[in-house]
C-alpha cells in the first residue's frame, strides 16, 4: 500500500465524524441520547383549598395548582405530548403525624381521582409519598424523643408510609413513589399494596436521594422546610458513590419496579453506575434548585435558557436515565414542538 494512500487511510475515521456532524437532520439521525416530551415527567404541586393558581417564590413560572386548574394542566400536558405526572400534595392540616397524608379524602387522592375520571389510561399519575409537606414538624418520618433527642422513628414511620400509598392507590394512582429513604420502605409498601389487590400498581422508588443543598425552592413550594436538624440522618451523603449501589440493590430486592437519582444533574456519575450494574428502568430528578439556578441566570442574560435546558437534560439520558423528572418538562416540550431547541 502506498504511503500517500495509508495516509488517506487514516483520516478516514475523522472524515466520517465531520459527515455526521454536517446538516441538524444527520445530528439528529445519529444522537445517542434524545429527549422526547414522552421521556418527561412532570412534577406539580396541589394545594388544598386554593382557588385557581399561586406563583411560587423562588420557583419562576412555577404554581401551585387547584384541582380544577391541575386538569386544566394535564390537558395542556398531554397535548404537547408529556403522559405523566409526579403528584405533591400541599394540605389545609398539619400535626406531628402527618395524618392528612393517608386521609382518603386527602388532597392528593382527590387529585388523583378528578385526573383519572377525565383523562383515564392517558396520563401516568404518580404520588409522593412521604410525610414532610404534612408534618408540623417537617421531617419525612415520625418524631419520637430519645436519650433526650429528637429521632426519626424508622420503623412506625414505614407502617405510615404503607397506608399513604395504598390510599393513592385506592384512589387510582399508577405508581407511587416514596420519597422518604427509610429502611424497608419499599417491603412494607409492596406487602400493603399486594394485600389489598393492587398488585398492578408500581412503585417509584427514591432509592437513591441525597442530602443535598439543591431542595431549598421544594421546600419553600411546599412549606416542608425541617423545623429543627437537617435530614442528614437518612438522606444520602454527598459524598458516597458505592453506597447508592446498595440502596439500590436492597430496594430492588423488596420489590421497587423503578430506581430514582435524585438530584440529578449533580450525580450523573451515580445514575452512570446503577445503569452499568442493574437492568431496570432509572428516572433522575432534576429538582426544585436545578431548575430555578438555570432560571435565575436566564433572567441575568447570562445563558440561553433553551440551550441550557436541552443539554441539561440530554447529559442526564446520557448518563443512563430513561426518564427525567424536570420542572421545565412543559417548555422543553413547547420549545421542541414550534422547533426552537438545538
């Protein structure tokens, strides 16, 4: 063979890799990782007792949403092509219990209810389920005092957890997903929902949610800010990596359908592990501070928000997920459909 033609030969690789990145259609054609409005879950918040809608500080363009104006939502929603819904209840009543949460006249299992009478197999409903917006305290788990301490009680908290999700599902919710990171969580729900015949329904698990710095605008939406500590006792620690691999193991092992990383922009190294270690489906929570950090600089003219938020969410499909959780689910999806993304 030639010298000059083992030259050409070379360049071949780098050739083809300029062709592929020629036209937006060959881009297209050939992306690995792609975000369809399908690939979408949005999360929005319901307010007991509200008339219509309540702009959430901290969150620009986020509400807070009535029953009659969340189906006004899902209408838009599934027009633009998003099918599910990550439900979060905000109640008239708190106490230390959090008893509202499992009430079956509760904010979130009307919701549920008033979505699938309208909208049927259409729409995916997922619940929250935790205790933190319906706490006075606002821990996700029972407050017991011990040695002189305030504690989260693990194991009366899960028997709570159980009865908050079978009351969604009573309600008609499809999956629902327990956000607390209590221990054995996912057993009692499972046993609870296999008992009383809703074997069908899935959960969601927030198998792997970390102490992280980013949930400030949740709390806030949805008056859930601790009253005293912090939740590092059972949220995950920042810096651990192997220990999500665990969490994840044992909640497969009590019978989790789907695995979460939450957040998500700040861990694809972990959402890129789990996918490497397990076959099953993983969603990533690209949450409330994610979202308002990239709105907030918007705002400033220091990035282009459209631009930011494509690659945002195609560096989490990237990384492994298969479904992202995000606030700008309905302008992602708006952006894409009048052709205005990358």
């Amino acid at each position: 063979m030639s010298e000059s033609i083992e030259l050409e030969r070379r360049h071949f690789p780098i050739i083809r890799l300029r062709r592929l990145r020629k036209s937006k259609v060959i881009r297209d054609l050939t992306a690995e990782a792609k975000v369809t409005p399908s690939s979408l879950i949005m999360p929005i918040f319901v307010k007991d007792g509200l008339d219509g809608r309540e702009p959430i500080d901290g969150m620009p363009g986020q509400e807070r949403l009535s029953i009659r104006e969340l189906l006004k939502e899902v209408s838009e929603l599934l027009d633009l092509g998003i099918k599910a819904i990550l439900l979060f209840g905000i109640p008239l009543r708190k106490d230390e219990l959090g008893s509202s949460a499992y009430d079956r006249n509760g904010i979130v299992q009307r919701a549920v209810r008033e979505v699938k009478k309208n909208f049927g197999e259409e729409v995916v409903v997922i619940t929250d389920v935790c205790l933190c917006q319906y706490t006075s305290h606002g821990h996700c788990g029972i407050v017991i005092e011990k040695d002189m301490k305030k504690i989260i009680d693990n194991d009366s908290t899960i028997e709570v957890l159980a009865k908050i999700a079978l009351s969604h599902a009573e309600a008609g919710a499809d999956i629902v997903a327990p956000s607390d990171m209590m221990d054995g969580r996912v057993w009692a729900i499972r046993r609870s929902l296999d008992s009383a015949g809703y074997t069908d329904t899935a959960i969601m698990s927030y198998s792997v949610k970390y102490a992280s710095s980013l949930y400030g605008p949740f709390r806030s939406a949805a008056y859930s800010k601790p009253a005293f500590g912090d939740r590092r006792s059972y949220q995950m620690d920042p810096r651990n990596l192997r220990e999500a691999l665990r969490e994840v193991e044992l909640d497969i092992s009590e019978g989790t359908d789907i695995v979460m990383v939450k957040p998500a922009s700040w861990y694809l190294d972990v959402i890129s592990l789990i996918r490497n270690y397990f076959d099953i489906p993983i969603a990533a929570y690209s949450v409330s501070g994610e979202y308002t950090m990239i709105k907030l600089m918007a705002e400033k003219g220091l990035i282009d928000e459209k631009q930011a938020v494509w690659e945002q969410l195609h560096s989490i499909r990237r990384a492994g997920a298969d479904t992202v959780i995000t606030y700008h689910a309905k302008e992602y999806a708006r952006w894409l459909r009048d052709g205005q993304l990358p």
